[in-house]
C-alpha cells in the first residue's frame, strides 16, 4: 500500500474539488437557469418559473428533432452492437495475419477529430455515392454515428473477452455443444453486461453528436442537438432551448450509470 503524506493527499483532494466544480457548476447552472423567470438568464435568477418547461413541452420543433435523435441513435447503436461484437471476437478469439492492424483501423475513427469525419463522409456520401442515388439524409446520419459507435462496443466486448478466456467455451465443447449453442448458452449470457454497456455508451455518444451530423444530415433532417445549435441564439428560443439542455443533462446520466454498473470497462469517447 502506497503511503502518502498529508500534504500530498490534501493537494490531491484540492485538484480533484477543483475539477469537479469546473465540471459541474456549469451544468447545475443550466438546469438553474431553465425555471429562471427572465429570458436573459442573469445570475442571480430574478425569479422561479415553469413557463419554459410547459413551452419546451409544447415545443413541435423540439420533439420532431428528438424523435429523430432517438431513432438515429437506436439504428446506430444497433449496427454497432452487431459489428462491434463481430470484430471484437474476431480479434479476441482467432489469430490471423494483420490482426493488430484490425484492431488498429476500428479503434481509429474514436480518435479523429469529429469534423475529421464528418468531412470524410460527407465527400464518401456526395462525392463518390451521390452519382449512384445516394443523398444525405437520416439513412447517412445513421451511417455516421455508427462509424464511431462500433468503437464502443468493440472496446466493451473485447475487454470482457479478455477477461474471460475460454475456458467456459472449452467446458461447453467439451460437453457435447456444438458452436451454435455455446455461443448461445454461455458466451452471450457471459457478455450480456458487456453489450447492454456498449449499447447504452453508444446511445449516448450518438443521441448528442453534432459534428458528424452537421456533415450528414443534409437540410432535410434535423437532430436534437442540430435544433439546439440553430435555436441557440434565437431571443424567443433560447429560454426552451436552456430547458431542453437540463433535460438531457439529467438524462445522460441514466446510460452511463447504467453502463458503469453493467459493464465494468470504460469505453473510450470522442476527442
């Protein structure tokens, strides 16, 4: 055990109280600033209202865009958790000439700059398959948030298989199953935290995504955070827009706990 002097462990505790105001006071702010009266949100609030809460309810605009941002998020998160979990056991479980540089390229796209990626799929998407019918559309979007989501998934699998080995499918084998009902009987069950993890690490990175969807998305779709941005700066919006901020600020933090609990790897995130 690590002995540290008190002097030591009272700078560690400063830096860590320091970084977690900077982190959360201004998330606390926006939920604040949401039942403020005034529309300019000064601080102090001049007063407590739900006017923005009942307008952000009745907001059409604002519940379009989050129908869309759940389905993009739940195709994304499906064709993640497929090819996910393909390359994850394809890397884990089979050993085969350039297999690290596998692994390599589909970590790749956590790495890059979102706008890295969004201008490579917006050139893929008009440039090389606009010829053939291809438009940008919800259909792209999905596409694009999935090239990230995979990583997620992958991460989580391929650490869970990790720490498994095989001596469960061996055990299984060795018992007169054949692959079908190994993988069905013992791997899946094995990794069922570890899928729901990544499905909900995945969601969430795609439901408020906004970088590679600006690219994406073409002028017919519009995601949540999309409407967030464009409504920002609006003097009518902005009050239901503050609301609808504190509404996924505190939804956020359902799939992470979630994953936390379930999962017990930590998947990488964008930078």
């Amino acid at each position: 055990m690590i002995r540290r002097s008190p002097g030591l462990r009272r700078a560690l505790l400063a830096w860590t109280v320091a970084g977690l105001v900077l982190l959360y006071v201004p998330l606390a702010l926006v939920v604040l600033n949401s039942f403020n009266a005034s529309r300019t949100f000064g601080f102090p609030p001049s007063g407590f209202t739900l006017r923005w809460w009942i307008a952000a309810a009745g907001s059409s605009g604002a519940l379009q865009a989050l129908g869309t941002s759940v389905l993009a998020g739940l195709c994304a998160t499906a064709i993640a958790l497929v090819l996910g979990t393909m390359a994850a056991f394809a890397v884990q479980r089979f050993r085969f000439f350039g297999r690290r540089a596998v692994s390599f390229l589909v970590v790749l796209p956590i790495t890059l700059p979102g706008i890295v990626t969004g201008i490579a799929l917006n050139a893929t998407f008009t440039s090389l398959l606009g010829p053939v019918g291809v438009t940008l559309g919800l259909g792209t979007v999905i596409v694009g948030h999935a090239t990230f989501c995979i990583v997620i998934v992958f991460n989580n699998v391929a650490a869970r298989l990790r720490r498994l080995g095989t001596s469960f499918e061996e055990a299984s084998a060795d018992l007169g199953a054949n692959p079908w009902q190994t993988f069905r009987l013992v791997t899946v069950p094995l990794l069922r935290g570890a899928l729901v993890a990544g499905a909900l690490l995945a969601f969430a990175l795609s439901f408020d995504e906004i970088v590679v969807t600006t690219f994406t998305a073409g002028p017919t779709v519009q995601t949540l955070p999309i409407w967030i941005f464009g409504n920002l700066f609006r003097p009518n919006q902005a009050p239901v827009v503050n609301v609808v901020a504190a509404v996924l600020t505190l939804v956020a933090i359902v799939p992470v706990s979630l994953a936390q609990r379930l999962g017990g790897d930590v998947a990488g995130s964008r930078t």
